[in-house]
C-alpha cells in the first residue's frame, strides 16, 4: 500500500448515494434532510434514520480499523 493509497482510503466518506441506499429514498431525499428546518425544501427524516446510520458508522469504522491494521503491519 502506498501513502496515497492509505489517504485517501482514510479519507474515504460514506456518500450521499450510499446514504439514500440504505435508507430506500432518493439522493434528493437526503440532502434535504440535511437543510436547515427553516428551509422551505426541508424533509424531515424518514423513522429508524438513527439505526441505519449507525450501522454505516460502525461498517466505516471496521473500514479504518482494517486500514490501521493493515498500516501497522508493514
């Protein structure tokens, strides 16, 4: 592994796409979940939003303790 490959997989994030995926509703979705309550596009979250994007935290971080694993390895 070369130090670009391991910045840029630390610096990896879980992406919109990923996001709408996992909760079953379009990219769109979620960024307007993102906005401010005042605006007038604002959504609100679907129910259960909590548990679908602690499991992509905890997939992410699995992600990075592999990638540290791998780092102290060689």
């Amino acid at each position: 592994m070369t130090i670009r490959d391991a910045i840029d997989e630390l610096g990896a994030r879980v992406t919109h796409e990923e996001i709408a995926r996992a909760l079953g509703v379009s990219v769109a979705s979620v960024r307007q979940y993102r906005l401010s309550p005042d605006a007038q596009a604002h959504r609100s979250p679907p129910p259960g939003w909590q548990k679908v994007l602690a499991r992509l935290a905890r997939q992410r971080g699995k992600e990075l303790k592999a990638l540290a694993d791998r780092l102290e390895q060689t």
